[in-house]
C-alpha cells in the first residue's frame, strides 16, 4: 500500500515539478539568509533602504521583459511551436534592449524623486543584466514546456544561490553600494551559462507579422497581469520609500525581506512549477484532477507560512541579534500577508491557463487598485500602520476572487472580459 502511493506520488508531475522547486528554494533561501545577515551587519537602515529601493525599481522595469510571449511558448499547440518560438525570440530582445535604455534614461529621474542619490548609478549598472537574459530565454521557455522542471530547479536555485552567495562575499570585502550592482550582472551571465545548453534546439528571429500579432494579442494582457501584480507587489514600498523616513522605510523594507520576502520568492517557484503542469493537464483533458491536488498542496503550503509567522520573533532573533528587534511585529504581519497573496495568484494563475487571460489581467488590477488607493487615502507614517493596512487589503483580495468564482455574484466587469476574452481564444 505504502509502496503503491510513493509510486503515485513519484510520477506525479505537479508534485515532482514541486519536489524540484523545492530543491531550488532550499538552495536560494539558505544563501538569502546568508546575504540578509551580511547586509544586515554591513550597512545602516538608511543604506539597506537604498540597495532595496534600486532592486525594487529594477524588478519592476524588468517585469516589461515578459512581453516576450513566454507564456505563449509553454501553452502553444506543438504544430505551432517553432513559429510561435522564432517570432518570440525577436519580441525578446526588441524589448529587453528597450528597458536597458529607459532603465538607464530614467534612473536620475527616480534618483531625484525618492531624493536617494545612491541608486542611480546602481540602476544604470543594473540594467545591462536586462539584454544578458534573451540570450538563453527561449531555451528556458521550452524547457518549461517540457516538464522538465528537474533541471529548471536545480539550475534557476543555483543561480539565485550564486548571486546571494557572491552578493555577501563582495560585501565582506568592499561595503559597497555598487557590489549589489554588480552581482545583478553576474547572475544574469550565469543564468546564461546554465542555460545555454539546457535544450538541444536552435532557435532564430523571425518576423513575421501575423504571428506577431498574435503573439502581442495574448503576450499583452499576460504582460499587464505581471506588470500589475509587481506594482501590488511592491506598491507599499513605493509609498513607503516616500512616506517614511530612510531609517524606518529601511527597518520596513528588512522586515519584509525577512518575511514575505522568503515565501514569496518560494511561492513564485510553486507556481512557476505549477503553470506547465496545469498547461499540460489542461491540454490532455485532466483539469479537475489538476485543479483538486493543485488546492490540496496550496493548503499544505499555507500553513507552513502561518508556522513561519508564528517563528519569526525566534529567527530574526537568532540570526539578526537585538538591533533589527523593532522589525518582529512587522515582519509577522508580512508574513500572514504571504497567505491571501499565494491563494489570489494561484486563482489569477488558473484563469491564464484556461486562456481566460482577460479575467486574470482585470482582477489583478482591481486587487492593485484597491491597494494602491487605500495607501493613498491613510498615508500611513509608521512600519507597522503600513503592514496593518497592506494585511487588511489582501485579505480583501481573497474575496474578490471568491466572488469572481461564483456567477450570481460575478462584477460587471468580470462578465465582460470573459467576452473578451473568449472571442480573443477564438482569433487565435
């Protein structure tokens, strides 16, 4: 019996994506750690806030990247394929070199702005890690498409595990601002390095103008669905950076690194695991199997970030020592925040595969909307009123997407993008 169910669960595709994921996030969060307690030791609160206000900035921009229809690679019919791949590699790259420029273009105006001098130069260097990706980034969209997530994993953690692990040794050895800068670019080299021979195939630019239109026409709400879950991600940062004072935006922006930032990074590696299994499943006829053991692992992951919220006064302790104290109370509220965040992805998630990506880009909006106008209305003046308020606005989110399920209660508007986006599927 026992033998029976460990064969089942070997050969299971989501649980074995998530087995290799989760070899990848052992690797990437015990090199976190590693890189929060050197920059935590090494630079002061204001410092920290400004190697997180250049990452964030430059996480955002980087989001304009995922125009290059990957999403269209992993999901496409296999007769389409290599003509879908060749027009994608071409939108790849025109638009990883437009976000260097305006990356590079920008970076004095942000500086200006957040009145932080310190990250213009960090995101002018920074920006050169945007045209190193396209290199390998189609191999690794048919690498997903494949389920080859064994190799996925254990190459995307080393890559994560490399670029924490160098990011604290140049610290150690030069406090600079500018080694953050730097190790930005040497993960994206080693990204390629990994990459480069991951999938015997070759792939070249193709332009051909139909396909590329119909690249743009799903690659386009895929993208605004990403650019606005970042914007959600990050929009209480945004408002913090300009709200707060350096040393408290720089406590805020710790005690999410050392809470949400962990389970968030973990639960983009289980959907990213997720998404070609529910592509695949969803292909070969099986989506309510799928979608049954997808809530079930969803429950399980749950509950180890409530077990992390509960442990975060132990940890932060233990690894950070008394001066990061006055973080705890904010890092456990940020830590709940993860639970409301992982369920509206994951329903966010479902509609994309289903090719609803109309649905998906208008309840992301509305879920960042309703964000970033609450923020705007209190203005809150301290850390923990702004992790009070980010908690009580996700929660929300979870009943939107209930609400979004249930077809007596669905909003006008969801009614309307089914429409839309049924007669997009259709043109395709």
């Amino acid at each position: 019996m026992i033998a029976h169910v460990v064969a089942r669960l070997r050969y299971n595709a989501l649980l074995g994506n998530l087995s290799w994921m989760m070899v990848a996030e052992i690797l990437s969060r015990a090199s976190r750690f590693l890189t929060l307690f050197v920059l935590a030791a090494s630079f002061s609160s204001a410092q920290y806030g400004s190697i997180m206000l250049a990452l964030m900035c430059h996480e955002i921009l980087r989001v304009f990247t995922q125009l290059g229809a990957g999403a269209m690679v992993i999901q496409c019919r296999d007769d389409d394929l290599e003509r879908i791949s060749g027009n994608a590699l071409t939108l790849q790259w025109s638009i990883a070199l437009s976000v260097a420029a305006l990356q590079i273009t920008i970076a004095p105006f942000l500086a200006a702005f957040y009145s932080n001098p310190d990250i213009e130069s960090l995101l002018v260097t920074m920006a050169l890690a945007h045209v190193i990706y396209p290199l390998v980034s189609i191999k690794v969209f048919r690498l997903q498409r494949a389920n080859r997530m064994r190799y996925f994993g254990i190459a995307s953690g080393s890559c994560i595990a490399f670029e924490n692990i160098l990011v604290a040794a140049l610290v150690l050895l030069d406090a600079s601002l500018a080694m953050i800068a730097y190790s930005k670019v040497a993960a994206a080299v080693f990204w390629v390095m990994l990459f480069l021979r991951s999938m015997p195939i070759r792939v070249r630019p193709v332009l051909d103008v139909l396909t590329l239109r119909q690249l743009l026409g799903f690659s386009s709400k895929v993208f605004g669905s990403e650019l606005v879950r970042a914007l959600r991600w990050q929009a209480d940062s945004l408002f913090a950076a300009r709200l707060l004072s350096p040393e408290l935006f720089g406590l805020y922006s710790f005690a999410k690194s050392a809470s949400i930032g962990i389970s968030q990074s973990f639960s983009a590696a289980y959907l990213a695991g997720s998404y070609p299994y529910l592509s695949q499943q969803y292909r070969a006829g099986q989506w309510p199997r799928a979608l049954r053991l997808c809530v079930m692992v969803t429950a399980v992951i749950l509950v180890l970030y409530l077990l992390q919220a509960l442990l975060a006064p132990w940890y932060i302790t233990f690894l950070f020592g008394d001066r990061w104290q006055a973080a705890i109370d904010v890092a456990q509220l940020m830590c709940l925040v993860a639970i409301p965040v992982l369920i509206a992805d994951l329903l966010a998630l479902t509609w994309r595969v289903q090719h609803r990506v109309g649905r998906e880009l208008g309840y992301i909006t509305l879920c960042s909307t309703v964000l970033l106008a609450t923020l705007a209305l209190f203005t809150p003046d301290s850390p923990l009123a702004m992790a009070c308020l980010v908690l009580s606005v996700s929660g929300g989110w979870v009943v939107m997407g209930l609400l979004c399920l249930a077809p007596a209660w669905q909003p006008r508007w969801g009614k309307r993008l089914n429409a839309i986006t049924a007669d997009s599927v259709a043109s395709h």
